[in-house]
C-alpha cells in the first residue's frame, strides 16, 4: 500500500528553538497534506491542510505565525513549529491525499520541548 | 458541523470473543464515515470506510461496521478477537466538501486478554 514517511521520528528540543519536521509521499503525488496533533490519550486534531504551491488553510484557533507549514513539492510538506515551548510537546501525524477519497497517515513526530 | 462521538473509552475482552466499539455520528448531510486503527509506533491504518453505499462495510482482519442512519450510529465489530487486535480504534466522519476534512472521535483502546 502507499507510504506516507515522517523525519524525524522523534525530537528534543530546548525552548526557543525551531524544530522542522518532514512529510513525505514515497511512492505516490499528493496535492493536498493535512498536519494533525495529537496529546498524549487523546484525539487527534486537525492542525492545517497543506496544499501544494499556494498557502496552508488553518484550522481556528491554530497559530500560522507558530506553525510554519510548505508544501513545495507533490511529495514533500513541512511543518516548522517556531520557538517552541513544553506546550508544544505533542504527537504531530501529516497525512497525504493521492485523490479525493484516500488518505493515507505517516506514523507520526513526538516532539519534547524542554 | 461534522462530530463523532466513542460512546466507550477502554473495552476489554476475552481472546476469542466477539468485540463491539460503538460510534455515533453527527451530521448535517450524508456523511463518509470511516474507523481507523492505530497501534503503537505506527501509522493510522484504515480498518474500513462507508461512502453511502451498501449499509454493513466489511474491512481488513475480519471487522465490519453498519450503518444505521435511523441510530446515527456506526458501531464497529468482530466476531472473534485476536490478541493482535488490542490498538486504539478511531470513528471518523468526513465533511464531504471541500477538502474533506476528517474529524476524529475520542478513541477506544481496546485491550484483549489470553
């Protein structure tokens, strides 16, 4: 099946710094990525969608000048989480979208901020 | 708006015993619903998706779900649980529009005993 991938797997980070994490297609073009979190036993949440050469739509209540998301290219869409905090520790999952009914999920970023 | 909620936080069953993981929908018009699974460490994987047309959905390793549009429900079932079942399952519902945002319920851990 297709294969969505996530660098890295996991991140520390101190507070203040910027973390950039990657959501690739591998083996199939996807115009749109959506960039969810998810706290630890809880839901996820839709963050932003990613659309491939024009601006990220973000989901109420998402900060756009905190997370930074580009989506260059058909394969390839990044999330930046700029000066982070412990707030912003959390489980970040992208998924890719090869047409109008599939999505398909990469297995996620913990990131820690500390 | 599109919600769905997982009427049940942990189920426990018995190896070999039938697993039902309840859902109900909210939705202004006919939904796309959806039930994921995710298992530690990895990505979301799609157990199965109803798209309006036949009620009972069957989907991967032996579970089905049923549409019921009278109940507003999706509940989730198998007749025989493996122990490779115990994950978290997600129910989704899909706005139909647009981007066809996904809009996950709160999960069920389901835990399976030997």
């Amino acid at each position: 099946g297709a294969v969505v991938s996530q660098h890295p797997s996991w991140v520390i980070c101190k507070s203040g710094t910027s973390v950039k994490i990657e959501c690739r297609s591998l083996d199939f073009q996807a115009t749109t990525m959506f960039w969810y979190r998810q706290f630890p036993k809880q839901s996820l949440m839709l963050m932003a969608t990613s659309n491939e050469g024009s601006k990220a739509t973000y989901e109420q209540g998402v900060e756009k000048d905190k997370f930074l998301i580009n989506h260059a290219s058909l394969t390839l869409s990044t999330l930046t989480v700029t000066s982070a905090h412990p707030e912003d520790s959390s489980f970040y999952i992208c998924s890719a979208r090869p047409n109008r009914e599939t999505q398909y999920f990469g297995p996620g970023t913990r990131l820690l901020v500390l | 708006a599109q919600s769905v909620t997982q009427l049940d936080s942990h189920v426990s069953v018995s190896e070999g015993t039938p697993v039902l993981l309840r859902c109900n929908y909210s939705s202004s018009y006919s939904p796309s619903l959806f039930w994921y699974v995710q298992h530690p460490n990895k990505g979301l994987q799609l157990l199965l998706k109803y798209t309006s047309a036949a009620t009972l959905v069957k989907g991967i390793n032996g579970f089905e779900a049923e549409f019921k549009k009278s109940e507003t429900s999706f509940h989730l079932t198998k007749p025989s649980a493996h122990m490779s079942d115990a994950a978290e399952y997600f129910c989704v519902v899909s706005d139909n529009t647009g981007f066809q945002k996904l809009v996950f319920g709160t999960g069920t851990r389901l835990l399976v005993s030997p």
